[in-house]
C-alpha cells in the first residue's frame, strides 16, 4: 500500500510539471526569473560571449541587456540570441564598448 501511493504521488508531480510546462509553449505568461534564466543560459553558451560582462535583466519580459564589452558583434550577438528565447517580448539593449 506504501509503494502504491508513493506511485501516484510521483505520477501526480510528474503530470503537473508536465501541463505547466506546456502551458509555457502555449503563449502563457512566462515569469521573468525563468526568462532571465533562459537568457543566461543562451548568451553564455554561446562561445563568443562566454567570457563577455554582460548584465540581464528581466520586467514583465522585456529584458535588458547592459555591461560594458569589446566590439559592436558583441553587442548585435547578444541581442540577436536574446530574441529567440521563449517569453522574451522585447529587447532593451544598453551595452557599451570598452
């Protein structure tokens, strides 16, 4: 009897992170420390802005990208990769060259 709630229990979590994460890719609302993570995680994979200082911000999904870097690519780099992140509605790019 252990074991059989202790399986539902695990099928019920299982299903609820299942529907919230479909809810995402439906056009919900994606909360803003999610969106920064998912921007985080794309502009610092990439290998030409890995080692950059570059700040990501997020509010009510416009992020804001801001630091201080090397060149113009940078800059356009990091903007074009923080578009195609899911959630993200708009892009305020204040970075600076050195």
């Amino acid at each position: 009897m252990k074991h059989i709630k202790s399986f539902f229990t695990i099928c019920t979590v299982i299903l609820v992170m299942s529907i919230s994460g479909c809810a995402s890719m439906t056009g919900e609302h994606v909360p803003d420390n999610v969106i920064t993570s998912r921007v985080k995680t794309a502009v610092f994979s990439d290998p030409t802005l890995k080692a950059t200082d570059i700040n990501i911000e997020t509010y009510k999904g416009v992020v804001q990208l801001s630091g201080f870097v090397n060149s113009p690519s940078v800059i356009h780099r990091a903007e074009a990769i923080t578009r195609t992140v899911m959630g993200v509605k708009s892009v305020q790019n204040d970075m600076r060259l050195k």
